[in-house]
C-alpha cells in the first residue's frame, strides 16, 4: 500500500517537495492556511485588492508598506493599482534552480515564461555589465577554482568569513565582486557574518549564471507546480490551517484541522520554523532544539515598486545590482538590485503604457522595523534609481516601499545554522527556506525539496 504524507504549507518548497514526493510513489495532501498556494512568493491582482485587504495580506507575511508616493488611501481612491500585479516584494529567481524545476514538473515547465538578465551596473555616466568579460579573465583562476572545488573545501571554508576572504584574495574587480556578490547571496550585509562556504557553494549551485522573473508574477511558478501535482494525484487543501501536528511519544503521527484528526506515515512542515512550537507541542523535542529553533533569525529588506509613465526603451529586462556605502546599517554598506525585467510590457505586471520597476536594498529584520533606518535606505534606493533614470521623479506615477523581516525565513550565518531537515521528532521534517539546503530563498525552499525526497524512506 501507498504511504500517506502530509505536507503542512503549500509554499514553493512545501509544493515542490508535494511533486516529488509524488514522484517517490507517496499519497500527497497538502494544507494551506491561506486562499491561495505560493506562500511568500505569492502575487497580487492589485485591481481585486482594497487597501485594508492589501495590508492584511501583508501583515500575514510579516512585511508592511513604510513609505508610498502618495499616500497608499490616494492609490487606492484614484484606482492608481488597477491592473498591477505585484509580488510580496522584490522578487528574482537565481540562476541553476531553473533548470532543476524544469527537470522536476516537466512537460508543466511549458507553462511558464522566463525572462532572463545578467546583472548590470550604473558606472559613471553610462551602464554595463557588473563583471565584464575581461574582468571574468582577470578573475579566471579564482572562477575555475570554485567551479572545481569540491563540499570538502566548501566545508573548510564555512567557517572562514567573507571579510577574511576579501583580505586574503579582495585585489582589483575581485574585491568589488567580493563586497557585493556575497551579500546579495545571503542578504545580508555584515560580510563578518557571511559564511566564504556557503556563498561559494551557493555560486556553483546557481551555474554562475544571471537571475530570471517569471511572466505574470512569481506565483506563477507555484500555481504550475500545483497544477503538476493536482493532474498527478496529489491534494491541496486551501483555507485549510492546521492547528496541531499530534504527536505520541515523540513520534507524528498526524495533525488536527478544524478540530478532526487526520493520521499519515510521515509530516513535512513547510512553515517558518520558528512558528513550528505554535502547532507542536515543544515537550515532544529536546529543549536544546527547542531553544535553538525560537532563536534563528530570518533576514529583511526594504523593497520598492516605482511605476514610471516613460522609460529609456535600454533599460527593459535589465536587473542593475548597487552597494551603498557608509549607511550607518549592520555591516555599514547596503547592497541591492533594480530591476527592469518586469518593466517590459511582455512580463503582464503593469497596466499598459506603463512601466513597473522594483527593487531592494538588504537590511536586517531589526532594521526593517526602525523607521530611521529605512528612511535612510529609502532614499539609497532612490538615490541608486536616480543614477539610472536621473529625472525619474518628474516620470513616476506612483511608488511604494514594502519593508519585510521575514524575507527569509532563516538567515545564512555563521553563528546562525539552519536546522536539518529531519527533526528530533521520529516521522516529521521541515522544508522550505528555513532549513539546511544550498542557496537562500527560493532556491533553498526547491533544494531543501530535493534532499526530503533523497532522505525519506521509499513509499511501499
Ligand atoms: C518581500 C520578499 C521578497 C523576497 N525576494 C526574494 C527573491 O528575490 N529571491 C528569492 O529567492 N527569495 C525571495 N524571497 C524569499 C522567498 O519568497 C521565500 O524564500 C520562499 O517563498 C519561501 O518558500 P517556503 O516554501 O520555504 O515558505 P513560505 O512561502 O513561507 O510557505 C509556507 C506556507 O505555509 C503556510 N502555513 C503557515 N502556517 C500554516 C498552518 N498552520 N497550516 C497550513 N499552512 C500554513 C503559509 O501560509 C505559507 O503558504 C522574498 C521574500 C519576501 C517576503
């Protein structure tokens, strides 16, 4: 007989690992507190949203509006949103991911468009690329070296810091790309807490390739996933919160949903893992995991949306990457993108003749919940817009800046180790960003996917 699994969150890595748990021959069903699938990476049809269900929605995934031009009640009375998707937030999908979901949802991969950049850079009074090829040639010893490296190395460089690296090898392009290209890994900025491992080995599972955007929003790859698992068997249960996963003897055994019990071989939590006490009782875990889990930081950001009337026809489908120095934020320097793929009409993210630019700048949780902080990173994002559109302001429509502290769900540190995959817990297992899997955000809830399947036992 087939084993029944149950899958608490239909998030990208809670409906990733749906698919290929189904794949392994197990009877998927997954619950989703919300309406919809795609957790944080959700979009929103602005046309269907008030400004009261808008904020809710936000506040459910920890982010909230700190700033707009005007104010969010005058975009919402002059209809400003009206056919406007928009994500949580700044979203882009790293390079090599792609590649394993098409291998995971096949043929459904065909429902889905992506739209690809390299990243560029404003340099003095034009743009070009934020490594060019000769700097990749000038670099080219230390590329092969990290292509070739084994986990082995990856491993003894875990514990080596990104600012001991820059001392050690930060000569030239090297130290620019050094400064930069770490904290846009882990988003974070403090390059004391960025582990050299961790954003090598996240480079090489990313092929050193550009980032890509879906069309129609970043939902759209989630809602293929659901439709792959559907068609294969699968359930998802919308509206469906679990309130409890019951455990005996420290062993799951099932969960509880509008006070019915339901019971499965094994349960897989997609939830942010430090809400995992919320619905599982803590006495059932060691209280050294206990602690530790109520302990792990996520990472934040203030996000823009900038909705622009005209646009230099250059800057369509390009993604610009910025560092803003001496901001006086943890790690003094805020690294961050621009992004115009989804000002290109093609992407169906804004109403017609207009344009949707978004962007971020990194930011800690604390940070992004201090309002002198984030007006100091607001204006580095317009700062950094401005270089790149200097008469942006006499273009813009409206815009809105989404601070979040929950971007990801667990940050990449150092000293802040993301739990395993199996917890202490005989027969349950946490997926999603806030585990021990390759990347961060995205790409860490699809990997964390692909080890469940590997580590859970065959289905019959
Ligand atoms: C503003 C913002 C910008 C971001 N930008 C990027 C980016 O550019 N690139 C990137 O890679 N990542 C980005 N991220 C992170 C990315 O969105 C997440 O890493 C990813 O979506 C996490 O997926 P997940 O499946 O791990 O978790 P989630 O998406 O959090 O899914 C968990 C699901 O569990 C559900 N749930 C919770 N409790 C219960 C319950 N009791 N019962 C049933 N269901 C429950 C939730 O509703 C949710 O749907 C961003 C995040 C934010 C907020």
């Amino acid at each position: 007989m087939k084993k029944k699994i149950c899958i608490i969150g239909a998030g990208i890595g809670g409906l990733t690992a749906g698919a290929l748990l189904i794949q392994k021959g197990y009877l998927v069903d997954i619950f989703e507190k919300e309406t919809t699938v795609g957790g944080r990476a959700v979009s929103i049809g602005m046309s269907s949203q008030t400004i009261d269900s808008y904020k809710q929605l936000l506040n459910r995934f920890n982010t909230f509006i700190a700033f707009s031009e005007p104010p969010l009640e005058e975009i919402f009375a002059k209809k400003m949103f009206e056919e406007y998707t928009l994500d949580l937030g700044f979203h882009m999908i790293g390079g090599g991911i792609i590649q394993k979901l098409k291998n995971i949802i096949m043929d459904y991969y065909q429902n889905i468009t992506i739209y690809e950049s390299r990243l560029f850079e404003q340099k003095n009074n034009h743009f070009g690329y934020f490594v060019t090829t000769i700097d990749k040639l000038s670099m080219l010893p230390n590329i092969l070296r990290l292509l070739l490296s084994g986990e082995k190395t990856m491993k003894e460089l875990d514990l080596i810091s990104i600012t001991e690296t820059i001392k050690k090898y930060g000569k030239g392009k090297m130290k620019n790309v050094l400064e930069v290209n770490p904290r846009l890994i882990s988003t974070i900025n403090n390059l004391d807490l960025i582990s050299t491992g961790e954003v090598f080995r996240t480079q090489k599972d990313m092929k050193l390739r550009g980032v890509n955007y879906p069309k129609d929003g970043v939902l759209k790859i989630s809602q293929t996933i659901a439709a792959y698992i559907e068609k294969n068997g699968g359930k998802i249960h919308l509206n469906s919160p679990v309130t409890k996963i019951i455990i005996n003897n420290k062993r799951a055994e099932g969960v509880i949903l509008n006070d019915k019990k339901y019971f499965y071989d094994s349960i897989v939590s997609n939830i942010l893992v430090q809400k995992l006490f919320t619905i599982a009782d803590e006495h059932q875990f060691p209280d050294e995991y206990v602690t530790m889990i109520k302990g792990l930081e996520g990472t934040g950001s203030l996000c823009a949306y900038y909705s622009l009337k005209k646009i230099d026809q250059r800057l369509l489908g390009k993604t610009f990457i910025f560092i803003e120095r001496d901001l006086g934020v943890d790690g003094n320097d805020a690294a961050g993108m621009i992004d115009f793929i989804s000002a290109k009409a093609e992407t169906g993210l804004s109403a017609p003749s207009q344009y949707l630019v978004q962007a971020y700048v990194i930011c800690t949780p604390k940070e992004a919940r201090d309002k002198n902080i984030l007006n100091k990173l607001k204006k580095a994002l317009d700062k950094n817009l401005e270089r790149i559109i200097p008469d942006f302001h006499s273009q813009l429509q409206w815009a809105i800046y989404p601070a979040t502290w929950h971007l990801d769900g667990v940050a990449k540190t150092i000293d802040n180790i993301k739990p395993d995959i199996q917890t202490p817990v005989e027969n349950l297992y946490m997926i999603g960003d806030c585990v021990k899997a390759p990347g961060i955000g995205i790409n860490c809830a699809i990997n964390s996917a692909q080890i469940i399947q590997k580590i859970i036992p065959i289905s019959d």
